[in-house]
C-alpha cells in the first residue's frame, strides 16, 4: 500500500490517473447523493481535463439538492478511508466486488467516449486485480493494491480540495451551495477540510498501528 501511494505522489502520471478515479468518486457521490433523496440520476460525464459533472433531475432547491451539491468533495477521502481499512482488515475482495457492481451502474449512465472507456478501464483494473490479484502464493498483493487505491484517493482528495479553493469559478460547488442557502461558499470548503482531515487521520493512526504491530 505504501508502495502504492509513493508511485502516485512521485510520478505525474501515476497522480493524474489517481485524480481520474478521483472525479468519477466525485460524481458518483453526486449522483448517489441525489438518488438517496428521491433525485432522479440522469448520467455523468468526465471531461478531457479531468473535471466532470453529473445530471440529477429534481427540485431546484431545498435540502436534498444541497446534500446532493456538497456530497461530490468529501467522497473520495470518506471512501478513500473505508477502502484502506477494509482492505488491512481482510476485506479487499468484497471491496473489489462493490466496486465492479458500482461501475457497471456508471458505465451505463457514461454520456461520452471518454466516460465509458475511462469506466471501462477502471472496471477491468477491479476485475483483473479481483481474480488473479493473490496468485502469487504468500504474498497479500490484492490487499496491498486495494490499501494504495485508498491511500491514492486520499491524495486526491486533497489535491481536488486544494484546487477548488484557488479556483474562481462560480459554477463550483462550493459556490453553488452559498448561492442555494446563504451560508458563505468559504464555510463550505471548511466543512470538506474536516471532513478530509478526519479521514486521513484516521487512516494515518491505523497505519501507524499496524506498522507498529509488525515491530
């Protein structure tokens, strides 16, 4: 896992298909968002420079589109730490499992090319680590790798979090809630940055307690 997470912070490559999962957690937390309080989910999109959009239907204002906004910026830390836990406790292979039956959901509302082989990509990545990831006898590789994709999303949680701060743009979420309830867009950002923060935290502490376990 810490294998994992070195490629991604010292490789661009590696940090940008990192943020690639990233914005498809990021919109599929839009659109579970949304369908939890009764929003229809229309499709989503992943755009050339990584950002994305999802379509929900339903009430132009009121709670559930205000959870439905705020819910894409905290997802990928919020499941970046349930993945890493899951898998140091034992459970990569039903997380994998989640994770394909939630990607067939998206490849079927993917509303571009690039969407559908973006999912696709990812989806085949699950598989293939699902079925031949603990191949090699003694070696927990498929927990490992599962622990790094967390980690990964963890790291671009943040980067996500960084860029929206810095950014002008007033179609961003955090600008669009202020202008849906009033409250300004900076507290917005901060209840993301505890919510990442808590995240990282506590998968810091685990870590720290299974490495010291080891010794």
């Amino acid at each position: 896992a810490l294998v994992v997470l070195a490629l991604v912070l010292a490789f661009p490559t590696a940090r940008r298909w990192g943020r690639t999962l990233v914005t498809i957690v990021h919109e599929a937390a839009h659109a579970g968002a949304g369908m939890l309080v009764g929003r229809k989910f229309k499709g989503f999109v992943v755009e050339k420079n990584l950002a994305g959009h999802a379509v929900t239907a339903g009430r132009e204002r009121g709670p559930g589109r205000v959870f439905t906004t705020w819910a894409g910026y905290p997802a990928p830390a919020v499941l970046g730490a349930v993945v890493t836990l899951a898998a140091l406790g034992g459970w990569s292979g039903l997380v994998l499992l989640l994770a394909a039956v939630a990607l067939v959901v998206l490849l079927v509302m993917s509303r571009s090319v690039r969407t559908v082989l973006l999912v696709a990509l990812v989806g085949g990545l699950v598989f293939a680590l699902w079925w031949w990831g603990d191949a090699l006898a003694g070696i927990p590789l498929r927990a490992g790798v599962v622990a790094g994709v967390g980690l990964a999303l963890l790291v671009g949680a943040w980067d996500s979090l960084r860029d929206v701060a810095a950014s002008r743009d007033n179609a961003q979420d955090h600008r669009a809630l202020a202008a849906l309830t009033g409250v300004p867009a900076g507290l917005w950002l901060v209840t993301w940055f505890l919510i990442d923060a808590a995240a990282t935290g506590v998968v810091a502490w685990s870590i720290w307690a299974a490495l010291t376990a080891l010794t």
